[in-house]
C-alpha cells in the first residue's frame, strides 16, 4: 500500500498532484483551519503530516497519530507551532520551508514600513473621506527613510534581504542583533540590543520566535527607542508583549507600528490596536506573493516524499 499523509488545508494542484502520485491523500478541503477535533481523529494511522502554521503540533496530535508517523512537513519557515521536543523524542522528521519565501517577505517587510513611516492607509482614508481640502505643508507627514539609522532584530535570511532592500533608500546606518551572525557582507553593524533600540529610527523585528525571543518587545524595551522610532514586525506576534505595544502607541512612546503578525491571529476586531491611527494592521501575509505561496506547498510536499523514501529532504529542520 501507498504510504498515507494528512493535508490540513488546500495546497494547490501542483503539489497536491506530486503527493497523489506516490501516497494516499487525505485533505482538510475547507477555507478554515481544520478543528482541533477533526485534526486530532484524522492524523490518526498517518504516515505523514503536512501542516501549517494554523495548527498546532503537540504531544496530544503526536499520541493520536501513533507510531507510524514518520515526518511532519510545514508550510511555513516558522515552527513555533511544533513542539520539537516531542518531536525529536518520537524521531519524526520535520520538514520546512526557508529560502523560497525570503524574497516574498522581505518585500513585504519593505512595504509595511513605508506604508507606517508614510501615513499610506491613512492617507488614502483621507482622500476618499473628504479629508483632503487642500495642498497643505506638514499634514500626513512621516519619517524619511532617506539619512535614518535601521535596526534590525534578527539578521537571518529574511533580516538581511530586508536590509539589502532598504539600502538604496539611503539609509545612513544599518544595525544588527543576531545569536549567531556576528559578521556580514552588507556593511551593517552587529551591536548590543540596548545600542539598537536607543539609536534606530526604524526598529524590525524579524527573528524567530524561540524562548529567548518572547516578548523581547516590552515596556522596558519600547521606553529604550526613539519618540520617533516606527517599529515593524514581520515575525510573529509572540515577539511582542502586544499590550506594552499598545500604551506604547497611545501614550506616544514610540511614533508608529507596523504589524503583520499579532496575539493572538486573527486579530479580534475589538482589539485597541484596531483603534490607533498610528498602527497598519496586515493579516500575516509576508510570504503572501502569488509564486512564492505554490513553492512553499512544493517544497512542503517534496520534503514528506523525500522523508517517506528515505532519502535527504530538501529542506529539514534540524534540530
Ligand atoms: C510565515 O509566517 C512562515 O513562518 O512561513
Ligand atoms: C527566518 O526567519 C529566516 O531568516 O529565513
């Protein structure tokens, strides 16, 4: 018999169709994320997992699938929604997808901050509203890029795609924290936390999500920044004490945010966040480009075959 695989969402045809070649596929066929209840009966006796970033793989899905589950394939770059312990206790080979979206979300990135630092929604807000009288010298003023020292939190992939996209605005200074990179070919400079936050005009956020990582952006770290900082996340929510942010915009601690993941998602209407003039919302879509989303369910796909003959997978997270 084919080995078998649970899908927990539409992937596309193309990788749906290398899949249905070599294995017997099981697809959660709706727009929503599959339930906790159908996720849990239906891993059950699976030989493979290919999951996003919506469900939760934890010790209760591992028990449920049982002994045969050989690899769990992600669509996403993130894994914070796997517990790799138990996964690596149960000798389950995890699959991921890097590389293929750093471009996608380095874009978005770049698109997210100069919507915040330049007033874009709530600019075009002003122009259909009737907002818009006149031609007028410091309305809808923002930030310049141009001259600004930027910091990045992170320097991965994704971080230094970011920085290599923000160069040609003239940037005067380009600043780094990273665990590991303390060397780099952008000419940017790897410094302490503390020297990045009292310093940069734009503070990103783009470093995964790891105990270490949790709520690195608080009170004590927002009261660090500039007045004027604009703060951009395109990481996760997580990162993020989200109500510290909140006083942090209301009380004009820091200028403006820029947010593609938030705490929890999606985000409930009712939030504060929503109520802030100086917060751009977006729905968590970095790696959102047309060709990159169908590369990450390729990738994510051929990362199960490869595991489910034994061969090297493309793209394994090793932990
Ligand atoms: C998106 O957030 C991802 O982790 O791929
Ligand atoms: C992930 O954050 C990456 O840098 O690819």
């Amino acid at each position: 018999a084919k080995p078998s695989v649970y899908v927990t969402r539409e992937i596309g045809p193309e990788a749906t169709t290398l899949l249905k070649n070599f294995c017997d596929v099981t697809i959660w066929a709706q727009s929503e994320p599959v339930s906790r209840a159908d996720l849990l009966s239906n891993v059950q006796g699976k030989d493979a997992l290919f999951c996003l970033l919506t469900e939760k793989i934890d010790k209760e899905v591992l028990n449920k699938a049982g002994p045969q589950l050989k690899v769990i394939a992600t669509m996403s770059v993130g894994f914070d929604h796997l517990d790799l312990n138990e996964i690596k206790r149960r000798k389950i080979k995890v699959g991921y997808t890097p590389d293929v979206l750093t471009s996608a979300t380095a874009e978005l990135t770049v698109a997210l901050l100069l919507a915040t630092s330049r007033r874009i929604l709530e600019a075009n807000e002003e122009a259909r509203n009737g907002g818009w009288k006149a031609w007028s010298p410091f309305w809808l003023c923002g930030p310049s890029l141009n001259g600004a020292t930027v910091g990045i939190v992170g320097f991965g992939r994704i971080g230094q795609e970011v920085a290599s996209r923000l160069k040609p605005f003239g940037i005067k200074k380009l600043i780094y924290t990273s665990q590991t990179l303390k060397k780099n070919e952008l000419d940017a400079q790897h410094v302490s936390l503390d020297e990045l936050l009292s310093t940069s005009d734009f503070v990103i956020a783009t470093c995964a999500l790891t105990p270490e990582t949790k709520e690195m952006f608080n009170d004590d770290t927002f009261k660090k920044m500039k007045s004027s900082a604009v703060f951009i996340n395109t990481s996760r929510g997580g990162v993020v004490n989200q109500d510290a942010l909140i006083r942090a915009l209301k009380n004009k601690t820091i200028w403006a945010a820029g947010l593609d993941v938030t705490t929890p998602e999606p985000l409930p209407l009712d939030s504060d966040l929503f109520k802030l003039k100086n917060c751009v919302i977006l729905p968590h879509i970095g790696s959102a480009s047309i060709e990159t989303r169908n590369e990450m369910a390729v990738l994510a796909a051929r990362n199960i075959i490869s595991a489910l003959k034994g061969e090297n997978m493309p793209s394994e997270l090793l932990t």
